[in-house]
C-alpha cells in the first residue's frame, strides 16, 4: 500500500516490521548551518528593467513570495546542534527495517558526507559499504575565492554485504565521453553508468518542479530504484520532502511510503502523490 505518512520519522520507523523494506533511500537535512530557502522569481514588462526579452521588450525580475498568507518565504533551518546525534537512532532503525537483500541510500553533501560515513560502518559494518556515487551538476552560483562545489554524495550501504539487488541491466544508459574510441555500435548504445553520476538539476522552469526548497530530480532517483529494487517492493523514504522517491517507485511498479513532519511537504506530496497514496 502506498503512503505519504505525516509526523516524526524515528516513531514511524519504530512502527515498520523488521525486514519490511526492499530499498530506502533519504536526503536528510544538510547541516549547513543556513535557512534553506527557494527563491522564485518572475519578469515584468518594464521599460528600464535590467532583462532584454523577444522583440528587444525590456524587463525587470521580481522576487515572489513562497509561502501564501505568512510573508516569508518558504523553507527550514538547515542547523543541528547534534547532527550526528539526531541521524544514529533514525539509522538504526533503517537498518532494522531493511530487507535481507536490501539498500540503503544516503545523500549527503561534502560537509558531513566524512562524518556520517564514519557512523553508518558503525552501525552497518564497514563490509557492507557498497559505493559512494557522486552526482555533479552545474548550476548555480560561483566561487571565486575556492573551486565551486558542484556535486552531492551518495552513500549506498546494503544490509548484506554480498547478497543485495542489484540490476544493473535496468539502468538507464549514458554515452561515452570518447565515443571515437568504443566505434559507432558502442557509441549508438550508450554505456552503464559509474560512480560518478552527471545529472542536471531540476530545471526551474520545468514541469517536474513542484517548489519545494530541496527537491532532487526524478532521472536520479529512477536509476536508483530500477536498479536497487524489483517491481512490486516496497521503498521507503523517511525525509520524503517533495516525494520524488514515490514518484520514481510508482512510475516502475513499486509502492512507496513517505515519511515527513513538516506541513509544506506533505501538501507537496498529496498534490504530486495523492492519487496513489493513502494519508495517514
């Protein structure tokens, strides 16, 4: 049965059965220690604004306003006194709640990727570390004083280190970076990919953006799920967010249930997931 279930995401994991869960994957927050917030901006005709459009019009970019009725825009302090602290029980109960042959995917950025790896071969063992996937995109503002960070860490640990599902056969497939050198077949085909996953960001004027500050795209998720479950299993996100992990699950015959506390989300997910979901 799908789920988009509302309230504390360590009480929900307490409720699941043990060995439940074919796949979790997670995009906890970050730790950055800055209020994560979704800028959206719109154009206006404007005479002496500072953008040129079609026709050579002019215009001028207003910021709007994200969250309706309060004045601010939408969003959540990224800051844990005790980050670690507030993940270890939460991991703990994934790991329970995982499946014999399941997987568990762990987003992260390059702050704390270092930290909670250190905790996770803890709490799964070191011989269960499959993969650190690297996803570069190339968006955003620039540095000028470091190079950019551009990319986020994955972190896949399976509860079994040598019995896990793992069909690769299901990924999507990406070209060669040198197609000369593999010749046109192996070129037309495309290849699996690597570790190091480059993958656009969702596009903010596109029909996958729901608004939601940390949304991740759907193409990541896909290959995750295609390849790290079987149709019919059931895959967990507990910092559901916008809901991409239930949209990639149900778009390839998987069931889905997604754990948030905060308002925001969960309206997020009964507008994207509604349909297929039942609300709890």
């Amino acid at each position: 049965m799908n789920r988009i279930v509302h309230g504390d995401n360590l009480e929900a994991l307490r409720q699941m059965h043990a060995g439940s869960v074919a796949l979790i994957y997670i995009d906890p927050p970050f730790n950055t220690g800055r209020r994560q917030t979704r800028l959206r901006m719109k154009t206006v005709q404007d005479e002496a604004g500072d953008r040129v459009g079609f026709g050579g019009r002019r215009y001028r970019t207003e910021l709007v306003q994200q969250a309706a009725g309060t004045g601010e825009i939408a969003g959540y302090a990224d800051q844990f006194n005790d980050f670690l602290g507030f993940l270890r029980p939460r991991l703990v109960e994934a790991r329970r709640v995982l499946a014999p042959t399941g997987s568990l995917f762990f987003h992260i950025d390059y702050r704390e990727v270092h930290y909670c790896k250190v905790m996770l071969d803890e709490i799964f063992g070191r011989e269960c570390f499959q993969n650190e996937i690297i996803w570069a995109y190339d968006y955003g503002a620039r540095a000028t004083k470091r190079w950019p960070a551009k990319h986020d860490n994955i972190l896949w640990y399976t509860r079994d280190p040598e019995r896990y599902t793992f069909n690769l056969g299901e990924s999507d497939r990406i070209p060669y970076m040198a197609p000369g050198l593999v010749g046109a077949e192996k070129a037309a085909r495309g290849k699996t990919p690597t570790d190091v996953w480059w993958h656009t960001i969702v596009p903010t004027n596109g029909k996958e953006k729901t608004g939601y500050v940390t949304q991740k795209p759907l193409g990541i998720l896909e290959r995750i799920v295609r390849v790290h479950s079987n149709p019919g299993d059931l895959v967990l996100d507990f910092f559901a967010g916008s809901g991409t992990t239930g949209e990639a699950a149900a778009k390839n015959g998987r069931a889905f249930c997604m754990v948030d506390e905060s308002a925001e989300a969960i309206a997020v997910m009964e507008k994207r997931l509604g349909a297929q979901a039942e609300n709890l």
